[in-house]
C-alpha cells in the first residue's frame, strides 16, 4: 500500500516547535484524514510537520506522491490555514476599515478574477483548459457575480471560498485545510463537502482536515489523528471516533459560576436610552454593486437580534455602519443611542458603548502584545494598545480572561496562541467594558466544542443583565443564543 507521508520517531529541532512526544505515523494514499482536538492542543503544529515546515531530528518526514510528476513538496501539498482567509502574513498595510474604504484601494490590489487566474500559472493546461477549469471552479463555489470584485472587499465567507477555489484549481496531490467551513454559509458547507467527495472520487487527491468540531467532519474522511495535550493519538477510522466522542456540554455547576460572577458586576443607575439603533431606508453601494437596499430597522434596548444571510449579503457592511467603522454611515439616515449619526458625535463617542469582535477584527491584530494588553485595548477602542491602562483597568482585564479561561495566559505573546485561544483572546476583549451594545459577527470561529460552550454560557448570562443589547451574526443554527428575541435576514441584491 502507498504511503503518502510517513515519520518516524519525528521531533522538531526547535523546541518551541515539538509535540508533547515524538511523533510515528503513516498517511496511506486511499486515507483521507481529520486532525481534531481541543484549541492548543497541538493541531496546527502536527500540520506544519507533516508538509516539512518545521525540520525534524533524522531524514523524516519521506513523501510519495505518485502519481504525480512533480518532486517539490509544496508543488504537491497546497495548505490553507485559517490565517491564510484573514489576510496573508505579509498584508502589514491592512487594518480594521479598510474593507469598507473602497476609494483607497491601490490600483494593483487583485480582483477575484486574477486570483483564480494566477492560481493556474504554471500549470501545464493549454488556454481552453484553463477556461474550463476555472469555470468548472466558478461554477461550483457560486463566485460568478464575484470575478470582478477586489479581494480586499470580499467577506470573510467569501474569502475563504476564494481561497478553497485557488488552491483546487492547482489540483494538488494532498490537500490540507483548517477548518475549512467556517465562515460559510449552510449552502456552501453543503457543496464544498459534496465537492471534496467528487474531487477525491475524480483526480488522486488526498485530503487532511483540520477540525475545531467533530460535528463539522465530512463523509469524504475516512481516518482521525485526535491531538491532546501535544500527544498525537492513535491513527483510528471516522467510526471508532465518532463512536467514542459525545458533545461537549457545560457543567450546571460551571454555568451557576458564571452566572455569579456574572451577577457581582454592577449596573449603572443612569438613564439609558430606550432605542439603541435606528436605520430609515438605508442604502450601501460600491459602484455598481448594491451591498444594502432601502433598509429600515430599528433596535430597542434589551432586544436581542440574530442577523442571518448567506455569503456576501451585506451582514458585516451593516454591522460597520453601526460601530461607525464604514464612512458611508454619515451619510445616512442613522440614529445610534438617540443621537443621529454625524451630529457632532467623534467615533470615539459612539465605540465606548460597543463591544465588538469580528473575522475583520482578528485578521486586523498582528502584533505580538502580551494577552491581556489585548484585552485592555477593548477599553481603549484600539487595535493594538497605545495608553497604558492603570491597576484597576489591568484587574478587570484579568477578570475576564479567567471567566474565559485564560487565567494562565495573560503573559502570553497574542501571537504565539492557537487561532481558538486568540478568538478567545477577542471575545474577553468585547466584554471587558461591559458594553450596552455587544456586537459578536461570527464569534465562534475556529473555537472546539468546549470553548463555544463556555463562551455560550457566558454570553447567555450576559444578556440576561438589565439593558443589554446583542447584535449576533452566524451560519450555523446550533450556536444561536437561546435568548434571541428577534431576527433579520438579510439577502444578496447583486
């Protein structure tokens, strides 16, 4: 039988680099295989070993891609990590507005089109191939009404679709994804894992998910690598682990906790205002492209609201109007807090209300700030910290990375978490002002099953405080707080 990858007794000569113990494992070529287990434990540095990222004591890892002509190991394993639909390593110029700020977008900045285009250079398809093969691609993903549109505009949904149609059109000998369903919408879930299946079935292809959920693994999987703790477990098929793994739910004892830690949180005696939003035939365009049409909607104080819509239909465009981030909002007929919009408010005025975590948010945080420095820029409205908190700001930061179980990693370089621990990182980060308005757009990315329960617990105690409002964007129904009172929906106009 063809073994695809193979490591023996392997262990990373950097230290900051090595798993918990060495690492022995075969991948056979009819295998297609999930890395699972919990944020931190390890996952993503058992990826980087297996593509020979990271070099190990010894002449392993040993690869066998045939049938495929080529040698290189990065012209045969294509690797998108969830970084990867957050910007490249490299995007130093990007920072929290810009997907909104179309009129500074650098005449060389790429459209779709050109992505797919240049993911094809180098490949050994004649012209009409390549325009099939993109079509074919186009087609699948529903990218058809995107082709023309720069990537710095695309939502994180649709980026991350971008990303996938790249690299299939590279046809890869492995393919290696993290978490390749979040952000995307139900329909999209549903046709990438009918694509991955076609594909596997078409072309040799092996694919090797990484996975936050055992719910999120496709049919196409046919083994799990389970990680804990640095320690890569036993190669087992799909069925032995599904067999063996419950979900993961929260302690009634932890939930009592939370909910009085919760309660010892003072609230303001202050008049609040009684209407937090209001919008009156609010419309968004870039060019030609209608994101939002006459859009009339208003938010009460205490209501809880689920925004709903597939890819690309305008849920973080209208998010951005709200927290001011998007410059079009004054023009608008908007009203946040009882006071419309550009009547003398600064931006600063309206954020100190809002807590707030994003997709654009997380790709927007590339420096290394110890953890709770993080945290302490939700006070300040920052993206990065740039005033330095005093005693009481610092304890109350650290209130909240240990209600989220982060206790331990105040200290810790932001960058040097997993990507669930860093979302973590955000969530405290949106909470940490006790916010009016808590404004969480798809908060549950990249996090296992035992933090979106503890982040669920605590958001579901918070709202029950006298006057909070939540604005809650996601696409899966499971995550939904079972204290949403209302819902918009909102869908693609062109």
């Amino acid at each position: 039988m063809q073994t695809t990858i193979s490591i023996r007794n392997g262990m990373a000569r950097l230290p900051e680099w090595q798993l918990a113990a060495p690492l022995n494992l075969d991948l056979y070529a009819d295998e297609h295989i999930a890395i699972v287990g919990p944020n931190g434990s390890g996952k993503t540095k058992l990826a980087e070993i297996l593509i020979g990222k990271h070099p190990l004591f010894g002449d392993y890892p040993k690869y066998d891609f045939s049938p495929s002509e080529r040698t290189l190991v990065s012209e045969n394993i294509k690797y998108i990590t969830f970084k990867d639909c957050y910007g490249a390593d490299n995007d130093r110029t990007y920072y929290l507005q810009q997907r909104w700020n179309q009129q500074e977008i650098a005449e060389d900045t790429p459209t779709v089109r050109d992505k797919l285009e240049e993911a094809l250079l180098g490949s050994d398809y004649d012209e009409e191939q390549q325009r099939d093969e993109i079509r074919r691609i186009v087609g699948l993903f529903q990218l058809e009404k995107l082709m023309d549109k720069y990537i710095i505009l695309l939502s994180s949904g649709e980026l991350r679709k971008l990303k996938l149609a790249c690299s299939l059109v590279g046809r890869p000998r492995v393919l290696m994804i993290d978490n390749p369903f979040v952000g995307l919408d139900a329909e999209t879930r549903a046709g990438l894992s009918t694509l991955l299946e076609d594909i596997v079935s078409q072309q040799s292809l092996q694919l090797i998910l990484i996975l936050s959920r055992a719910q999120d693994i496709p049919p196409v999987i046919t083994h799990v690598i389970e990680m804990d703790h640095g320690r890569a477990g036993v190669k087992m098929s799909v069925g032995d682990y599904m067999a063996k793994t419950g979900h993961e739910r929260l302690s009634e004892e932890k939930r009592k906790d939370i909910s009085e830690k919760m309660s010892s949180l003072t609230t303001s005696d202050a008049l609040l205002p009684k209407e937090v939003i209001r919008m009156k035939d609010v419309t968004i365009r870039y060019g030609n492209r209608t994101i939002i049409k006459e859009l009339t909607w208003r938010v009460m104080a205490g209501e809880k609201w689920a925004l709903r819509g597939k890819n690309g239909s305008g849920k973080s465009t209208l998010l951005s109007l709200v927290c001011a981030d998007n410059p079009q909002s004054y023009a608008c007929d908007i009203s946040l807090f009882e006071r419309r919009r550009g009547s003398g408010e600064s931006i600063w005025d309206i954020k100190k209300h809002i807590g707030y975590v994003s997709p654009e948010m997380h790709r927007s945080y590339k420096k290394n700030l110890p953890t709770i420095q993080v945290v302490a820029s939700g006070l300040k409205d920052s993206i990065g910290l740039y005033a330095k908190p005093t005693e009481q700001e610092y304890s109350t930061c650290a209130w909240w990375l240990s209600l989220f179980g982060l206790g331990e990693m105040g200290e810790r370089g932001f960058l040097t978490l997993s990507e669930g621990e860093q979302r973590m990182v955000l969530l405290a980060r949106a909470f940490v002002k006790d916010p009016l308005l808590l404004i969480l757009d798809e908060p549950f990315h990249g996090l296992d099953d035992s933090n979106r329960a503890l982040a669920g617990a605590i958001i579901e105690s918070f709202c029950q405080r006298r006057d909070k409002t939540l604005l809650f964007v996601t696409h899966y129904d499971d995550e939904l707080p079972s204290c949403i009172t209302h819902q918009i929906v909102l869908t693609r106009n062109n």
